[in-house]
C-alpha cells in the first residue's frame, strides 16, 4: 500500500491553480514576505513559476517536471521556488512577462523566471521539457555563483527597462489628434486593412475574438451608416457563432482559435471571454435583430449558469480545455456515437455540424461546427438537448472555482447588455445575485479584494476590479433606477482616483497606492483579450460624469483619451476600448431622463433600441441627483426628457418621439 503524497505549505492556498500543486514534491512557496526573505537571508535566486489552472502547457510541465523527484531536489537545492497564479497576482504576472519579453524570449505560460533575491530577473522562458529543465536549473545555479557580478548588471539593467511605462513609450503630449470624425475614419481603415473577409476577424491565426473591436464598429457604423463596417460585424460574429470556437452543444465560447477559420478551438473556457461576448451579441442584435444572435445569449448564459455558478450567485474563473488528461475530450465526438445515439435521426444533426466518419479533427474525432445557413428547426433543438445530455455524462474538464471580482463584475455588465436588449428578468436575477456575492464576500471596510474560494483572498483589488466593479455598478443603475446602485459606483469610483490616480501623468496605477510595493509599478494602457483598466476606467470618469454632473471627471476623461489618441489612432486594434469610448466622445450623446410611474416601462421599451451613446437615468417620484432637478413626477403622467449637456428638449410621453428626438441629436 503506498502512502499518499505529502502536501506542500501550497495546501492552504485558495488558488486552483496553487491547490494543483500542493503534492508537488517541489518546495513551493506562495508570493509572501517569508520567501522573499528567505531568499535573501540565504542569498539564493528566487525561482517564480507563473501559471493558471486552465492552463495546458501548466499542466503539462507541473507532471513532466514539479512531479519529478529529481528535478525537485535540483530546484529545491539551488532556488527559492514561488509559485504564482497569474489571475489571482496579475500584477507580478506582468512586470516578469514583460521582463522575459525584453530577454527576446516568447512570452506565454508557463511562465517561468529567475530572480536575484532582490527580485529582480536575469532570465526566463515558458515551457522547458524535463531534459532541458533539469540542464537550465544547473545552469542557472552555476553562474549565480561564478558570474554574479555579470547577473547583477544585468538585472539592474532590466530593472530599469521595466520602469519606464507604457505612457513614456507611446504618449504624445503635443499635435494630438483630436476626438473627430477623422479620427473615428482613420482608425475604421486601419481595422479594414487587417479584416480578414473570408472567416472575419482581424487576419492571422491564432485568432482571439476581441469584443472590444466589433463593439467599436458598431458604434462606428451607427454614426457612419457605412455599410462595410455592419459588413465586418456581421461576417465576424456568424463566422465565430458558427466554429467550433462556440460550443455548438451547450453555449459559451472557448478562449481562441489555433486556426483561422475559427474551427479548432483551444478547448478552455474562460468567464471573461464569455462575459463580453454576451455585451457583444446582446448589442448586435438590437442592432441587427438577427435570430442567430439571440440564441448565442441565451445558451451562453444557459451554460453560465450550469456549470459556472456559485451556489451564492458569483461565477467560477475557468473550465479546463483538457479531461481525462486529453484536449477537448469533453467536447468532441466520433460520427459512431452521434450515429447511436440519434438513430434514424442522426444524419440531420451530422450535416447540420459537419461530422464525417473519418473525423475532421484528431484521432477520428469530430469537431462540431455548423454547416448550414439554415435556421435551427424543433426537431434539430430536441437532438441537440441528447447530445446536451449525453455529453452531461461524460467526465467534465477541470473547474478553476476560484471568484474573481473583476471577471464577475465584467458578467454582471453582459448579462446587463442582455437584460436591456431582451428585456428578459432572468438576465437581471443573475447579474443582481452575482452583485450580492461580491458585496457579501469581497468588500469589506471600504476594500475591495480580488478573489474568493470559500474565503477571500488577502490580495486587495486591483484597478481592473475597480474599474469593472464601477462599471458593473452604473450599468445596473441604467436598467433598474436603483440610486443605491448609482451612489456605490460613484463611492467606489472616489475610492480608486484616491488610491490608483497618478496626477502626473493623468492615469491610474494598476496597483494600489496601499498595495506592495514591487520592482516596477505599471499603468495598463493596451486592450487585450480584457479591455485594460485604463480605458474602462476612463469610460467610468465619462458616464458617471454625465450621470452625476461632474464636469472635472468627464475632463479627466477626455484627457486621458485625447493623450493617446495618435496610438488609438494607429493601433485601433490594441486601443479598442478606448476607439469605443472616443466614438462616445465624438457624438457627445444625449442623457435621457424618464421621471413618472411608468418610468420602468419605457426604459424597457427604450432599450430594445441600439443607442450606444446615451445615457439613462429614471425615477417614478422624486430624485436628488443632479439630472433630475427641476423634474419631479408632478401627475400621474411619465415625461422623457431628451438632454444633451443638460440642455433638455421638449418632454415627451412616448418612447418613439424620445427616440426621434435622440436620432436627430446625433
């Protein structure tokens, strides 16, 4: 009988990703004062190992090599081993990415690099088989000991390198573009020359979804009406609503496509990409009322919440792209099982999705992804509901259940999207529950923390949870008139220009002004996969500016767009979230202001509209915020009053006239 493994100090973590590697006969540490200390009190190199518990390659590497008694002798003999969840410290994750990035390495994860006990990097890669690891750790603790003089100097140097941000790379403080058409145009014919026009999406693959660009264009193409902007949008959304990217079977998207043509997906799943694909989709189709879109919402928030929710209503962080230790095994089928289990009525479903005999993907496998143009009839939603329910039966891929505030704050605003757009209550209940956990378990005293798995994390937030929590907030607002919902966005968006805002150069630090101090401090400027909290922030500053009549706010909004706007100019695709907020700015919208007993029916009404830039705000009596002075319910009539800043046109009792006068304000 053998003994079960022993636990590292990484058992009382409560990050997934730590937990998978509390057997390890590695000593692992988390990032805490005691390692770090430890490191300089015995003058060894910290050796920080980043990763996710979704994470393939993470996998991959924590069984070739951290499992292995050898090289865990070797690490444990010359290193002070960390390791780091990149979700849960995304802080430390980006000063040592961009550390390895300016090695001239390929960054990605696992990320594993090497620090003097000062903290400062000398080296670093991602995945190293077993034979190289093993070689680079010997390596690594030779020359610390006979060329630390040369480790040093270097290090310094790339110390020096991470300090200098973003903004001193790329900011232009003089001839700025200004917010305009033009610049709008400009930034549209760079997206244009990179569309892919076959599959959709920008040209190359891997290919990311990236909502943030096609939420842009159809902002754009509402101010523009050039129809190949709508063109772009709608070839890239029925491109990706069909591959294998979507799970055709029970809803919600994996994280990219390894291919072009988004057919084989990287099997993970991801609450971030999901949360914006639902704004994305909800907005397309009040823009479009295209069916397939529809759909899209409601089985993504199907799946969201049967297998991503907490029993107290927040979301889980991740799904494995791997199960019983294969990619995709979960989610993909041989033509034999579609075929026994349908019977007679299997081959509609097999030409619907494309499954062939011999597989269209690896060992005989088929990859589901919908052929047809054709809608969805009766017949074919019954067998998809026993492939659903077939497939419920299989062992599932790994669960990362692990609460993080931003991603859930960035939830709660798609299902937002989806209520205003269908106006659906199911979409609100599970946006306000979601909002009810992160109140319960993640705020306390004033602080936001970033994390929670059965307890939450000691990390307090960082601006992205900030930023989407404050975003979160003023869209609930929006949809429901609940000012309590309105007075904590504006508490908390006080709280993080306190905490986060450097006044010298007009952004906000991505780590708390009371937070550790690391070896660099960053400001997160470009849109990724997650738009980056400087933009989401900037849009806060904006909205809740015209919302509670802040003037200095939506300055410092126009300020941080304006200093970047040669960049969201020239990089439309990595500036994406700003290029949203700069179409916002250039139609300066209306606030719309409803005050009456029917005030939530006509918001109701009103949001079944596309009106990307205007501002809703409602009561059915009285409200001592600033756009309702002087609007009080006075009779038993509801008034929309259609404002444009603050100065309001006539009042109006229905929501067709409001929307007129909205259109013909632009």
């Amino acid at each position: 009988m053998t003994s079960p493994p022993k636990s590292n100090r990484l058992i009382r973590s409560t990050s997934p990703y730590l937990l998978q590697h509390a057997s390890n006969p590695v000593d692992w540490f988390e990032w805490n004062a005691e390692a770090l200390e430890k490191a300089k009190q015995e003058d060894k190199p910290i050796l920080l190992s980043i990763g996710y518990s979704s994470c393939h390659w993470c996998h991959v590497m924590a069984h070739q090599s951290f499992e292995n008694e050898d090289i865990a002798q070797l690490m444990n003999e010359h290193f002070v081993c960390i390791k780091l969840d990149r979700e849960e410290r995304p802080d430390i994750d980006q000063i040592y990415m961009e550390a390895v990035q300016a090695m001239k390495q390929n960054g990605g994860w696992p990320l594993n690099v090497f620090l003097t006990p000062d903290q400062k990097p000398f080296f670093g890669g991602t995945y190293f088989p077993p034979k190289n690891w093993a070689q680079l750790l010997l390596q690594i603790a030779k020359a610390f000991k006979e060329k630390r003089n040369e480790i040093e100097a270097s290090a310094n140097d790339l110390k020096n390198h991470l300090g200098i941000s973003d903004l001193q790379r790329f900011k232009k403080l003089e001839n700025n573009t200004s917010i305009s058409r033009e610049m709008l145009d400009k930034m549209f014919n760079n997206l244009e020359n990179r569309f892919d026009f076959t599959f959709g999406g920008i040209e190359k693959a891997p290919k990311f979804v990236m909502p943030s660009i096609w939420l842009f264009l159809a902002r754009y193409y509402q101010i523009s009406k050039n129809k190949t902007a709508l063109d772009m949008l709608h070839l890239t959304l029925q491109k990706v609503a069909a591959g294998g990217i979507y799970d055709q079977i029970g809803g919600g998207f994996a994280r990219y496509s390894v291919d072009g043509e988004w057919f084989a997906p990287h099997f993970e799943k991801m609450l971030y990409d999901n949360a914006q694909l639902l704004s994305l989709y909800a907005e397309a189709y009040s823009l479009t009322n295209e069916k397939l879109y529809r759909t899209v919402v409601y089985e993504t928030v199907r799946w969201l919440e049967r297998e991503m929710t907490h029993y107290e209503g927040g979301f889980f962080s991740a799904l494995d792209a791997d199960s019983e230790g294969e990619e995709g095994k979960f989610y993909v089928w041989t033509y034999d099982e579609i075929s026994n289990l349908l019977g007679r009525d299997s081959q509609e479903v097999i030409d619907y999705f494309g499954v062939v005999p011999e597989g269209n993907w690896e060992h005989g496998k088929n990859i589901l992804k919908r052929q047809s143009e054709r809608r969805r009839n009766e017949k074919l939603d019954e067998q998809i509901k026993m492939l659903l329910e077939s497939r419920s039966k299989r062992i599932k891929p790994g669960l990362d259940d692990k609460v993080l505030t931003g991603w859930n704050a960035l939830a709660i605003v798609g299902l937002v999207d989806a209520f205003k757009t269908f106006g659906d209550t199911y979409f609100l209940s599970l946006a306000e529950r979601a909002i009810a956990f992160i109140e319960k378990n993640l705020v306390a005293e004033n602080k936001i923390y970033r994390s929670f798995k059965g307890k939450p994390s000691t990390t307090t937030g960082f601006l992205d949870d900030h930023a989407f929590v404050i975003q979160a907030y003023s869209s609930l607002y929006q949809v429901t008139f609940n000012e309590r919902y309105l007075t904590l966005a504006e508490n908390w968006c006080k709280v993080t220009i306190n905490d986060f805002f450097d006044s010298s150069e007009n952004y906000f630090h991505f780590n708390s002004n009371l937070a550790e101090q690391l070896i660099a401090r960053k400001k997160e400027i470009f849109d990724n996969v997650i738009p980056s909290s400087n933009a989401v922030m900037a849009r806060n500053l904006y909205q809740l500016g015209i919302l509670l009549d802040k003037s200095d706010w939506q300055e410092l909004s126009k300020t941080m767009v304006t200093q970047l706007s040669n960049l969201i100019e020239s990089e439309p695709v990595y500036m994406s979230h700003w290029a949203v907020l700069a179409s916002e700015m250039s139609e300066s919208g209306s606030e719309v202001v409803i005050v009456g007993p029917k005030a939530e029916h006509y918001r109701k009404e009103l949001h079944h509209h596309f009106l990307p830039f205007s501002t809703v705000a409602g009561t059915n009596t009285k409200s001592s915020f600033p756009l309702f002075i002087g609007r009080d319910a006075n009779d038993d009539r509801t008034k929309i009053y259609v404002c444009r800043n603050y100065v309001c046109q006539r009042p109006v009792e229905s929501v067709e006239e409001a929307v007129a006068q909205i259109n013909a304000d632009q």
